[in-house]
C-alpha cells in the first residue's frame, strides 16, 4: 500500500485549525442566553482540539431553534425538514464514511415528528455523534408543547397545562437495540458539554447525547432549580467516562462512580426524576455498525450497479418469438 | 497371494535381477484401494476456503453431515465410499476433471450398473450427499505435472486475493476522483446550460418547462468557486492512469474501463524473462504509484503543488517501498529439474536475492543424480536436493521444500510462503522419475521425504527474528529420530507369524532407483549372519568401529519374498552424507542442538565443580534482591490549581463554567472578552464601570461573574452596587 507514502506527504500539508476556522461568516441569530450558544462552542471546541477540517465534518439538523447550528459552523451542513436529520446523515455517512457527521436536533424535531427515525437510528447504530437540544418547548414557533414538556406547562397549545407526563429521551433510547452510547448534558456545564461531546465523537458507533438547554425566551427560569442547587446535578463520573476538573468537582459535589457498561444502573439513572444525571450513562464499543456492516468488498461504482441490476434482470430475460416458434 | 503379505525367502542365491522394493512397500502396492492424500481437490478460491483439500477428507465430512452413525447411514457409507474409489481409479488411470464433473459420471455410471433410473434410492442417496460437498474444483493425480499445478493453484488464489484488494482502493479512489470533477463540473456554463438541464428531466419532457429561462435562474444562484484549472488537470491525469493501469483485469463491474492493451502476464519460465519484465514494466509501475499517491491526498485534500510537486517529480525506482510493490501482483516461475538451463539455476539465485517479488517452484524429478560425478546437463544435478538449504542463507527469502506426497500436509507452509512479502523459493520432488518404474509417484515422494533424502522444512523470515520462529521441520516422520521406525510383518519358512522393526534409510530409497540396482547384493539369507546390520544401525555407529560389516537393507520382490540385499559403499556413502545433512536441519530445528549440548556439558561440569551449598547462598541472596520492590521517590502530587476570590477584591469569572450566552459581553466587550475557548474572562477590570459589572453579574444565566470590590472611589451609588454585588462574591 501507498499509504505510508501519502501519508507522509500529507503530513507535510501543516493544518492548524483554530475556532474562528469553524465559525460561519452568519453570526448565532440565537436569542442572548440561549444554551444552544454553549453547545455551539463545544462543537468548535472539539472540531479545534480534533483538528476537524471542515471539508471533512458535516452538520445535519431539521428544523427548530437547535436547528440553525450548521449555518453557524463553516463546514458542510445540510438543513434538513422537520424530523428527518437523521436519515439524511445516515444518508451521508453511508455514501461518504470519510466524512465526521454530526447531528443537531431539538426535542420537537426528534421526539415527535422524527421519533420513528430516531428509533431505527440507534438500532443502525452508524457513526455519528446526535446533540439533542432538549428546551422542552417549541421555541421557533413561540412556544408550544413538545413531547419533552412537563405536565402542567401553559403554552399557546397547552393554555391549561400540558396534560400529559413527559418522554424520557434517556430511558427511549437506552431501550431500544443496538444501543451504543447514551450521554446526558447540561448547558451550563460547558466544561462537561465538551468532555462527553469529545468521548461522543471517539466512540465508534451512533453517539447520543442529550443536552438539556436553556430558553430564555419561553421557558425563562425553568432550570433554575437545577442550575441553582448543584447538588441536584449528579455527575456520573468513571475511568471510562468523565473526568473532573477540581473547579468542577468543588461546585458539584454529587457524584457517582457509574460504569458505562452497565445497563441495569444506566436505566435507573436515566429514571431519576429530582436529580438530573451528567456524563455518560451507557457506552458498548463493541455493538456493530451497519455502515460497516453494509460496507462490501467493492466500492458500489455506477458501473458495479449497472452490472449487477444486468445480472438480476438477465436472469428472467424472455425472448417471446423465439420462444414460441421453438414449442412450435 | 494375500495383499500385502510378504513371505521370508527360504534360500536366496540369486544375483539382483529382478526389481526389488523396500520391504516397507509392500503395504502399499495398490494405491487404488488405499484412503491417501490423492487424489486432490484444488478448491475454487474464495474467503475461508483452504486451497487443496484430499478427496477422501470432503468425503468423510460429507458423510459426517448426511449419514447417522448407526445402521441406517451403513448404505449410503459404503456407497459414498465406493464413489470415492472409482474417482480415485479413474484419477490413478490419468483423468482429470472438476469434482462435480467426476461426481456426475461416477454415480451415473454406479446407477446404470445397478440397474436402477434416475431418481431412484441411489441417485436420492449422491443427491442428498452432492448438495452437503463442502467445495468443488479440479480433481488432481499424483503425477509429474503435480507440483507445478498446485502452485500454480496457489499462486492465482493469492493473486485473485491481492486483485481484490487493488481493485477495492483503486475503484474507490476513482469514484471519489471523479466525484471532485462531477462536483465542479455542476458549477460549469455546461452543466447549467438549457441542453443539461432538459436531458436531466429525460424523456418526459414534453415542451411545458422552458429550460431556456430556468437556466437563466439557475445562473444567478451559480457558486463561482471553480476549482483551480491545475488541479482538474492533477486529478485528470491521475485519473486516467488509476483507470489504464495494466497490472490486473478489470475485473467484474470494475468501474476502471476495460484496458486498451491486454494485463500482464506474470508467470514465466525462466527467471531471466520474470526479471526483464520487472525492468520493461517499471515505467508503467512508478507512473501508477504516482497516480495513486496524487489521488490519496487529492481525496484528502492534501494535495499542495509548492510541496509535493518537486517531490513526485524526482520520485523514481529507488523511492518505491515493499508496500508498493506488493501491492501489484507477484510474479511466478516455473523451473523443472531436467527441463531447465542449468543457468538459470544460478539466474533464480539472483532473482530471490533482490528482494523482488517473485515466487520461484523448482520442480525436482531426479533426486539420486547420475552414479558419477559428472558435469551437470541441464539439471540441478547432485545439489538439487540442497537448493532450498542453499536459498536459506539468502536469508530474505521464503523457503520450503516438501515432495509432492507431502503437499496437503505441507499446505500451511504453502500458504504462508505465498502471503509472505517478498521472494519466495518452493522446492517440491515429485516421484515422477524414469529410472524409478512401477512405482508410483505418490509413493516414491513419500519415500523420499520418509528417507530423509527430501525432508519437508519452512524457513519464513516474517515469523520471527531466530531461527526457533523462523524454521521448522513439522511435517516430517519422527523429526527427533535419525530414521522414522515401522514395523513389517511376515510369515517364515515355517508359516509362522513374524514382526519386525525396521528403519527406512536413504539405502531403502536409492535401491529403488535402477542406476543403484548394481550396487545391492543379495545377502546369504542368514538372518542372524555376524557380519550384516542393518542400514540404519550401520549408518549410526558400525563404520568406526567395525569395518568388516556391512550394511543390508530388507526388500521384497514382485512376489512379496522378502529378502536382505547388501548394499555397496556407494550408497552406503549416499546414506551417510543424506543422514549428515539431516542432522544438520534438525540442529537447525533446536534437535539435538551441538552448542546447546556444548553448554549444557560445560555448565554440568562447572556444577560438579562448585559446592552446591557455595552456589545455593549468593543464589538465595540473589533472589530476594530482585523480589525486593524498588521504592518510588515519594514525589508529591501536584496540588490542584483552585480558582477562588482573590483577597484583594478584583473582579472575576469562573471562566471553565461559561456557556458563551453572550449576556455579559453585550453589557460590555472591553470589560469582558471571551478565550481561545470561546469562555468569557474579565479581560480588563478598568474597561468599564462597578454597575456594569454587578448588572453582569446579575444577568449572567450561570451566575459565575464576582464582581469583587468596586476600583473606583467616586463611581455614583457604590453602597448600593456593593450590597448587591454581595451575593455574587
């Protein structure tokens, strides 16, 4: 293989990509104090420390809030229709598994009109790292409930209060097959945002994070309690998961030795209801991926389609007067 | 006469003038009947396939599917078996055809003479049996055509492998190529033309949309960034050798088009021609490795002409590396003992000291050589059974020699030989010699790696760095022994049973040979005769001692009479140069190692020597030094930075907490700036007012800005602004 040559060569080409590399010529059009600004900043964070280029990294979203993030990334990105962000990455990294895709997606655009792809998303299992910006409302449309909206919140849909009790994104997804990693953020813990978001990105296989993110606009003080009472965060801390500053440690003082493996305790963390959980509730780096599964010997070249479907279509030719005339 | 049932001659006078063969053979006179290695099975390659399996292996795991173990399996055994013998006939007899093609002659012919028809309980039975066969492919004899065959076999599936694996990377690098150009492309006038835009709507197109006016739209939303006119022509170029290459077919839906000239041909006759070619194809070698290096950084976009030009410029033969030649095909020679210049002898010498890929097969014929040292006539002469312990000093080369008998056994070694990256030499006997007549190849390869005369070894230099990894002599009878031992039985005058342990010598080979038939003498049949050992014994130790015995070894005749033939110096002499070489591979071997003998004699002596208390104390003391744990310098952990207020009351933001919501930097971007890291910090506490800072302090969603203590005395409402800042500090 030439590989080692090229490689050299290649090594030659000095790449230094620094944050201003990833940030698009349109400035965040976010409302000030919205989380999704954290979470943009893990994301150049990471491509930077990653060393990403950007003709490399492709960002998918749907549509809502959380969605305008690749128009504020100077990468490739693909803003897609509401729900469907996932089939377009899955489109993505099955025709191009060079590229590093990353998805961004809110709770209305995934948990609602995009949950049936989101399920089959995690059974496939393909590489790529999932944000979900979960604000618990419809924030782009003025505030309606989403499947993530507490019971009794008043939204213009809901001017009663939400009837129903909320989907648990954590617990939806660590149900379902072929899960690989489920991590649970905070905005306003951009330290941990970043670290889980790297162990996302090094984890090989569809890596889910959900992030819980402020609304100033809608939803103004709903974190409050969280934000306010760090003993209500519980940072999920092991060798093979989050590692703590000593500034982090000395503010939140709850935390738990969880191993990533096991799934028992995952679930009964992604269930708390008082406390939210922080880090990575469920890692298995060893759950196949179908883009590597459905990756054959050969590349599939228009011509290898061509012959192929040939091949098929061969196999049932008919030739009617020949046919006929030799009965005959 | 019994199969197989030798009979001691009462009084043998008689000069040798009949054949004779070694006792041991009489066992095996009618290869037909006998379950062995032949015929073979070259199987079609493919992933988890073994190349050669022995027939009567695919049968017993046939069997082992579709017959139970008890009474009722018992018909469909003896009939799979009996199938397997007439394959096995019709293969001693010369034929040669694809298993499933043996398959459905035999069992139409079993079927007709049993007198049954189609879809009767015979032809159920080889149905339910065909479908179970594991693998399919060319069913071979053991014959002088053998060794060439299944190297050759074994060459192409290596070659099919390594075809697969250009085709892979080069296919998708093309893709990829041509993906950068479509992509560009859809940028041209061209693409965005009236004509492209109504052929992409194909045949449907009936006059409603005019693709004059859309092409008119489209051209105002029309990226501008072309890609640089030197690139295209970069990517062009590379193209277009990646899609010419000549070094393999096309292959199956290949997406390079087919090539204008035909591939090459790597196999050869003679190393000469292998390594003119090599010469001749070198221009066509480097300018595909430089396609291919320009197209893995054109895909990574990497490619930087200031950098790399220069670079592929001066790239010649001298820069390519092994990966790069290994990953074009090998080439293959055939040479045959007999057949071959005895040049080339010396030109395959050359052509596997270069580190070339080239896999070398001497086929050797004639192993015992003429009686005489003469000048060799287009052979390898007396040094052919060396050639392989020769090419092991040329230390980069793969080696393995093996007699055709032994090739399924071998079959690991072969493999290997073939995956290893760089030269190779396979030297395989094959039994089929004119002066041996009547015996079968089969059985006289057997013989010959049995008598030491062509042992089986592998030396494969990527196993290892010591000769303990590298060579290996596994496969051969009773490696450790001299000799591998066998028993014969046979009836005496007296018609009593009798057994015997017998060796099989270098001596009980070379008789066979008629060129030797002149060097036995029939001994006076005495067993018990003083002055006659056996061959084996006499090779061990009698020559020093005694030189009045002599050596004989026990044969028999067409008729099964054993006999006891004396053998002349001659062989003897053979005998022990075979048995010398011999030892010398087992030493290689770690058998019988002389300098581990000679170490191990001198430390005896040196323990003799010493006390074993004296040698036990220091030992002891020795012991504990190393079980003692060497102590760490205890090196104190370095304490954590901690952020915290500072006493002096400036004001500051636990900048790791920041969630870049832009709050406090709206309220002021002198005062607040964000770091590398996009994380706010209190970039100039004099760049703005105390209130400025508390109102941050407040708005701030996270509450991490402590606004500290206010700098300048004559700011308005400081009482008010400090109670408030108190709940931040």
């Amino acid at each position: 293989m030439t590989a080692t040559m090229s490689q050299c060569l290649a090594q030659m080409v000095q790449t230094d990509y620094a944050m201003k590399d990833y940030q698009s010529e349109i400035a965040p059009r976010w409302c000030t104090g919205c989380g999704d600004t954290a979470i943009l900043t893990a994301m150049q964070r990471l491509c930077r420390d990653e060393q990403l280029p950007p003709e490399k990294t492709v960002c998918v979203s749907g549509i809502g809030c959380a969605s305008r993030l690749p128009h504020y990334m100077n990468a490739y990105g693909f803003h897609g229709i509401h729900g469907r962000a996932l089939p377009i990455a899955e489109g993505i990294k099955i025709r191009r598994p060079d590229l590093n895709v990353f998805v961004t997606t809110g709770d209305g655009d995934n948990c609602s009109i995009g949950a049936a792809h989101w399920l089959h998303a995690v059974r496939y299992n393909m590489n790529m790292v999932v944000m979900l910006h979960d604000n618990q409302v419809y924030g782009l449309t003025k505030k309606q409930a989403s499947p993530t909206s507490p019971k009794g919140l008043s939204t213009n849909t809901t001017p009663g209060g939400a009837m129903l009790n909320p989907l648990n994104p954590l617990t939806v997804t660590l149900g379902i097959s072929n899960v690989s990693f489920v991590a649970q953020c905070v905005d306003w813990i951009p330290d941990l945002l970043y670290e889980t978001l790297q162990m996302a990105y090094r984890h090989k296989g569809f890596s889910f994070i959900r992030i819980l993110q402020r609304c100033p606009n809608f939803m103004d003080h709903h974190f409050d309690n969280w934000m306010q009472d760090p003993a209500r965060t519980r940072l999920l801390t092991h060798s093979n998961g989050l590692r703590l500053k000593p500034e982090i440690s000395r503010v939140y003082k709850n935390q738990e030795t969880h191993d990533p493996r096991d799934m028992p305790r995952a679930l009964a963390l992604a269930a708390l209801s008082d406390e939210v959980p922080v880090g990575v509730l469920y890692r298995n780096p060893d759950v196949p991926c179908y883009d590597e599964l459905r990756a054959g010997e050969r590349p599939s070249t228009p011509a290898l389609v061509e012959t192929v479907l040939n091949e098929e279509f061969d196999k049932v030719g008919i030739w009617p007067a020949e046919s006929e005339q030799a009965e005959r | 006469m019994k199969h197989g049932k030798i009979v001691a001659n009462p009084a043998a006078h008689a000069p040798v003038t009949k054949t004779l063969r070694p006792a041991l053979f009489a066992r095996y006179a009618d290869l037909a009947n006998l379950r062995h290695d032949y015929p073979l099975v070259l199987v079609d390659f493919g992933e988890g396939r073994p190349l050669v399996r022995p027939l009567s292996r695919i049968i017993d795991g046939t069997l082992r599917l579709v017959a139970p173990k008890d009474l009722t399996g018992e018909a469909m055994r003896q009939q799979l078996l009996q199938l397997e013998a007439d394959i096995r006939r019709r293969v001693l007899a010369g034929e040669e055809a694809r298993l499933s093609d043996f398959w459905r002659d035999c069992t139409a012919e079993m079927i007709r003479a049993k007198g049954e028809g189609p879809f009767g309980g015979l032809d159920n039975n080889f149905e339910i049996a065909r479908k179970r066969l594991p693998y399919d492919g060319l069913v071979i004899g053991c014959n002088g055509e053998t060794p060439a065959k299944v190297l050759r076999h074994a060459w192409s599936a290596k070659q099919a492998a390594k075809a697969r694996r250009f085709r892979r990377v080069v296919d998708s690098l093309i893709l990829r190529l041509s993906d950068i150009l479509k992509s560009d492309h859809m940028k041209s006038d061209e693409a965005h033309g009236a004509e492209a835009l109504e052929a992409a709507m194909g045949a449907t197109a009936d006059g409603s949309i005019d693709f004059g006016a859309l092409s008119a739209v489209l051209e105002r939303a029309r990226p501008e960034d072309r890609l640089p006119v030197d690139r295209v022509a970069r990517i062009r170029d590379a193209l277009q050798v990646l899609k010419g290459q000549p070094f393999y077919g096309p292959g199956r839906a290949s997406d390079t088009t087919p090539c204008k000239r035909d591939p090459y041909n790597y196999t050869f006759d003679t190393c000469s021609a292998a390594l003119d070619a090599y010469r001749d194809r070198l221009p066509d070698v480097l300018a595909f490795t430089k396609a291919l290096t320009v197209a893995e950084l054109e895909v990574e976009n990497k490619y930087r002409p200031e950098l790399h030009d220069q670079i592929l410029a001066r790239f010649d033969e001298s820069d390519m590396s092994a990966e790069q030649i290994n990953m074009l095909p090998s080439a293959l020679v055939c040479l045959r003992d007999g057949e071959t210049v005895s040049a080339e002898t010396a030109r395959s010498f050359e052509a596997l000291a270069c580190g070339l890929p080239i896999t070398v097969l001497v086929q050797v014929d004639d192993l015992l050589g003429p009686t005489s040292p003469e000048p060799p006539v287009n052979s390898f002469g007396a040094g052919t059974a060396r050639l392989a312990a020769m090419a092991m000093g040329l230390n980069n080369a793969f080696v393995c020699q093996t007699s055709s008998a032994h090739i399924n056994r071998m079959i690991d070694g072969l493999e290997r030989g073939m995956r290893y990256e760089g030269p190779a030499l396979f030297s395989i006997y094959s039994g089929a010699t004119p002066n041996v007549p009547d015996v079968e190849p089969y059985i006289l390869s057997a013989a010959a790696t049995e008598a030491r005369a062509f042992p089986s070894f592998t030396y494969d230099p990527s196993a290892g760095s010591d000769w303990a990894s590298r060579f290996s002599l596994a496969g051969n009878p009773e490696a450790e022994k001299d000799w591998p031992v066998h028993e014969v039985v046979y009836e005496n005058a007296k018609g009593e049973r009798q057994t015997e342990t017998l060796a099989f010598t270098f001596a009980d080979f070379a008789i066979c040979d008629s060129r030797y038939t002149r060097f036995c003498h029939l001994s006076d049949a005495c067993e018990d005769a003083l002055d006659r050992v056996s061959a084996a014994e006499w090779l061990t130790c009698v020559p020093d001692t005694d030189p009045t015995r002599s050596p004989c070894v026990r044969v028999i005749d067409p008729e099964n009479q054993l006999f006891s033939v004396v053998v002349d110096t001659k062989i003897a002499e053979a005998a022990s140069r075979c048995i010398d070489a011999w030892r010398r591979l087992q030493e290689l071997a770690g058998i019988n190692n002389s300098h581990s003998r000679r170490a191990l004699a001198e430390e005896r002596l040196k323990r003799e020597a010493t006390s074993t208390q004296q040698a036990a104390a220091p030992a002891a003391k020795a012991v504990e030094a190393d079980a003692k744990p060497v102590e760490k310098p205890a090196v104190p952990e370095p304490a954590a930075p901690v952020e915290s207020a500072t006493s002096d009351g400036a004001a500051w933001i636990e900048t790791p907490r920041c969630t870049t919501c832009n709050e406090c930097v709206q309220t002021n971007d002198k005062l607040f700036a964000y770091n590398e890291n996009m994380q706010a910090y209190v970039a100039d506490p004099d760049g703005g007012t105390y209130r400025q800072l508390v109102e941050a302090a407040e708005s701030c969603q996270v509450s991490i800005i402590h606004p500290g203590l206010p700098r300048n005395p004559d700011e308005p409402d400081l009482p008010e602004l400090i109670e408030r800042a108190a709940a931040f500090n």
